[in-house]
C-alpha cells in the first residue's frame, strides 16, 4: 500500500457497505486541465450496469449540478433506466463531484452518506501519490475535519427557559456516527436526541448521517417520538436490517414550561430519571417498558412530568461497559446513580464534568474502547 492516498483509503473502507449501500456504484470526478476525469471509483455491484462517465458528462448537468447541495438525474442505461444523484464537493469552484449511480432513486439515507462524503473529499483532491506517511496523515486531518464539522453541528443548549442541559462527548476514533442533536418543534416543544452507533468506520458513519438526517427531516410537533423513531427506521428502506440494528437511539420530546415529557428509543433507552419530591431513581431500560424497546420491534413512548429539581440523564452505550484497567469490574448503571446521586444540587454541565471524571477515575485514566456521550436535562 506504499503509494495509498487519502482518497484511496477511505474509498477502500466502502467495502463494509457492500450490500448495504442502495447504489450500484460511486465515483469521485475532478476537473483537471479543464476535463473532468474518475479520481477514485468503487463498485458495490459488480454485475450493475454502470452509466459511462464520458456520458454524463456530455450531458451538461455537472455544470448544472454546481447550484445545489444534490442533483437528481435520470438516464437510460443497457439494459434500463440508471438514477443518478451528484453530490458537488465543497471545494473552490465545483471542482470535483461525488457520483452515484443506482437502480432506483437515492433515497434520503443515501443521500446522507453522499453529502458526508462531498464535505470529507473536499480539500483531498489535490492528494497526489505520495510516501505512505504523508497518506496516512491526510487521511487522519481528512477524519479530524469531518469530526470538527460534526462538534460544531451539536446543539449549544442556550436559551432554553425552564431547562437546564448540557452534554459531553468523548470520541475513541476519529470515524464515528454518534451524534447529539436538539431543536425547538413550535415553541412549545424542545426535541434532544442522543445516538449511540456501534463501530468506528464508513457503515457506522453512514448509518449516524442517514438516521440524524432523517430524524431531522420528518421531526414534527405533531410526531411523539416513538411514531417519529418508527418512521426514520421504515425510511431505511432496503438498507434497514443491516442498518437500523447498529444504531441505538433515544429522543426526548420536553415542553420547558410545563416539564411534560415523552422518552422513546431504538433499542434499550439508556437513561436515568431522579425524581426530587421523591429523592428516587428510575433505570429506565430496567422498567418494563424499557425491556420492551429494547427488542427492537416495539415503538412505544414513556410519559412523565419533569418538576424542578428533575434530572433527566442521558447515557452512551459505552458507558455502563466501561471497565477497570485490568479488565475485571464495568461501571454500571448503579455508578452512574452513584455519581448523579452526589451531584443533584449541581448545574448540568458540572454533572456531566463529574460523571467523566468518575468514569475516567474507575478506568484508571488508561482511555476508553468506546465512544462516551452524556446529556443531563434538570427542571430549573
């Protein structure tokens, strides 16, 4: 692999998608010395029957393509129609595009993995063939860019009357497709999302982009969040089964005034309900209910109200996993109520400080193997 370019090793990395992926093919074109030639192409079908290059081109439709983030086109092929959906990089000029070529339309998911990877290929089209440290060093500051763009997606909480939140997430790799995400549906209802994707490579970046682009696009004030989670997983599609069973995801629908609220997930809802007039905890996935959505095939929602002093934490999959240096003890939801427990009087963000240090204490400060998300929500 001594002459491995950036743009080579991530297109290598596709392969996890194999049979995933709903395209038959992907391509990564440049204009060099005023053509446009294939940089970078990888077949996930090989028996697909591929739209030359030379024929999209005499088209016209890349120069068309510059003006918007996705262009859908439609061409005949030799043996049927072949669906199109040109993804133009975020590099000076238009200067490059990311192609996909499918039996039937790109769906939304798809769409989400093509504009990832637009914005990841944009400054590596100048990465000619060079010595094998200098590829690996582009490809980990092409990593280190996607995951700057992802911090400066997630929420700042500000201007929340009536709540107080904060997060923290503490990535193991650069290549991962957990997210936190929150906005308002109207003005009476705050929506937080927390997604936990198991892997650290192009499937669990994927599968991160399709399920925040979907929850972000069919989220309505009318959709409580287990008919919203319902629907984002039918949205997959044909991808769904090889997908959606990667991604665990929680989502809180909470009117600040009031503190009703509505908890559903995607496999078990990792999250710790205190309640101040009762001085109590609730595991929510060791209810009955959480028992029930953690198989998977069960939408349903859990109903309750926030009063002041409330504490609503959420918590990454990697957490309760996490383990002693040598191996012989995990964290543990009851560590977690431990530390939540000694820090009730304090503000989210102090809360979510205290529980990274307990964590990285327990650990022995020695790293993390997974991905460590925290939101706290408190009724102020």
């Amino acid at each position: 692999m001594g002459t491995e370019t950036f743009i080579d090793r991530f297109m290598r990395s596709l392969s996890s998608l194999s049979g995933v992926l709903a395209i038959g093919c992907l391509d990564l074109i440049a204009k060099t010395d005023g053509s446009y030639a294939s940089k970078a192409k990888k077949l996930f079908d090989e028996s697909f029957p591929t739209i030359a290059l030379s024929k999209i081109i005499d088209t016209g439709v890349l120069e068309q393509a510059k003006s918007s983030p996705v262009y859908d086109l439609k061409l005949s092929g030799p043996v049927g129609e072949v669906f199109c959906s040109i993804f133009p990089l975020g590099g000076e000029g238009g200067a490059g595009y990311i192609v996909m070529q499918g039996g039937s339309q790109i769906g939304p998911a798809g769409k989400a993995i093509g504009g990832f990877m637009a914005g990841l290929f944009a400054d590596g089209l100048d990465d000619a063939k060079r010595p094998p440290d200098t590829a690996g060093e582009k490809y980990r500051d092409g990593l280190l860019s996607t995951r700057e763009i992802q911090a400066k997606l997630f929420p700042r909480f500000t201007g929340v009357a009536g709540l107080d939140i904060a997060s923290v997430y503490l990535p193991v790799e650069l290549m991962s497709g957990d997210f936190i995400d929150a906005f308002y549906l109207g003005e009476n209802i705050y929506q937080v999302t927390g997604c936990d994707v198991t892997g650290y490579d192009a499937a669990s970046s994927y599968a991160g982009a399709a399920m925040r682009t979907l929850v972000k696009s069919l989220s309505s004030k009318k959709i409580v969040p287990s008919a919203l989670i319902e629907l984002a997983v039918s949205k997959l599609d044909r991808i769904l089964d090889e997908l959606h069973s990667l991604v665990y995801m929680t989502i809180f629908q909470i009117e600040p005034k009031t503190g009703k609220t509505r908890i559903s997930s995607l496999g078990r809802p990792n999250a710790i309900l205190y309640k101040a007039r009762k001085n109590g905890f609730i595991v929510l996935n060791k209810t009955s209910m959480g028992n029930d959505l953690a198989k998977r095939n069960i939408f349903k929602d859990i109903s309750f109200s926030l009063d002041p002093g409330d504490i609503l934490l959420f918590y990454s999959n990697g957490v309760a996993e996490v383990s002693t240096e040598n191996g012989s003890m995990a964290y543990g939801e009851g560590r977690i109520v431990e530390c939540l427990n000694e820090n009730l009087g304090e503000s989210s963000m102090d809360i979510v400080h205290a529980l990274t240090e307990s964590l990285s204490g327990f650990a022995n400060h020695s790293g993390f193997e997974y991905d460590v998300l925290f939101i706290s929500i408190k009724k102020t």
